[in-house]
C-alpha cells in the first residue's frame, strides 16, 4: 500500500492596506516545499485590496476559501489602516474558518528589530572590551562576552543569546506538524 501525503492548504487573508513584500512571504517560503503546501489568496470581499501604496492587488479567491484551510494567514497591514475595531466584513470572514485550522500572522519586522539590537549589544560590548585592551579607550570595567569571568554578566549574555536563538531559529512544525493528516489510501491517520 503507498501512502501520500495530503497537501497541506494555506490560505492567506489579504487585508486592506497590505504590505505587498508581507503579502508574497508565505507564497515564497512555504512554495519552495516540494508540493507539501497549496498557498491561495483571498480577501474578505473577494475583491482586490488596496495595499499599504498607491496601487491596489487582485486576488483569485473570496471568503468561502477560508473553510477549507488548514492554515490562515492574516497578513499584516500599514497601521494608519487599521480600524479601532475589526471590521464586520473581516470578522464575517474568519467566522467561516474551522476550529481546527490555524490563524497565524506575520511580523517580521520586530523580530528582525529584536535579534539587531542583541547582535548589536554583543558587539558592542566586545569591541569596547577590544579597544580597552589595546589601549584606544579608557577601562570601562566590561567583561568580554562569554570569555570574561563575572556571573551577572554571563546570567545576562546567556539570556540575551537564548532571546537571539530563539528569533533566528528554525520552526520545527514547518517540518512535521501533530496536525496534518496523512491520506494513507482507506482512512485518515495523523
């Protein structure tokens, strides 16, 4: 007996006011998976949305394509744009997605914005530590990272470098999730 995998569908909400770069990042990353994924775009009206500039992007798909995810991606959208409250028409649609499926964003932004300044705050410390040892600056009394000895500052380095690990590691989910199901030919099986 073969067994095949079901493609997993992704179903990838574009929200007025889009970031278009935002918007091609799950078709980009998760198409490049040999198949394993089926990326759609829709929007809640099913008509194009107005992105975050000065022109507009066409979807193929309306709402009803939400009830047949397995992953939704709400994209993220320019912040003069986002409404108070969610709007009807948004909430409409995501009543449509089953509660099974995942709702996932994306932020990239903070995260790019988070393992900068760790980098930074490493490099800084140890070039400071580098230019005091060469004598181009005054002793400052700070430890080279993860060389120098004093506990507060390891405790805080090793912290700083967990933080940094976990905005740059990989998700292992994307590899084998416990929620996608497996055709093997006469049952579903997980």
């Amino acid at each position: 007996m073969r067994h095949v995998e079901r493609t997993h569908r992704v179903v990838v909400l574009a929200l007025d006011g889009v970031y278009p770069f935002e918007l091609g990042i799950p078709s980009r990353i998760l198409g490049a998976a040999d198949g394993r994924y089926e990326i759609l775009t829709c929007s809640v009206d099913g008509q194009p949305v107005r992105s975050n500039a000065d022109f507009t992007i066409g979807v193929e798909h309306g709402p009803e394509i939400l009830a047949t995810a397995d992953t939704v991606v709400i994209t993220p959208v320019s912040s003069d744009r986002m409404p108070a409250e969610l709007p009807e028409q948004v909430r409409a649609a995501l009543a449509l997605v089953r509660p099974e499926a995942r709702i996932v964003s994306i932020c990239t932004g903070a995260f790019v914005l988070a393992a900068a300044g760790l980098v930074t705050q490493f490099g800084l410390q140890a070039l400071i530590n580098i230019m005091v040892n060469v004598q181009l600056a005054p002793s400052k009394g700070m430890t080279l990272p993860f060389i120098s000895y004093g506990g507060s500052s390891m405790l805080a380095l090793s912290i700083g470098m967990g933080l940094l690990l976990a905005f740059t590691r990989r998700n292992p989910y994307l590899t084998r999730s416990p929620y996608v199901v497996k055709w093997s030919g006469e049952s579903l099986t997980t």
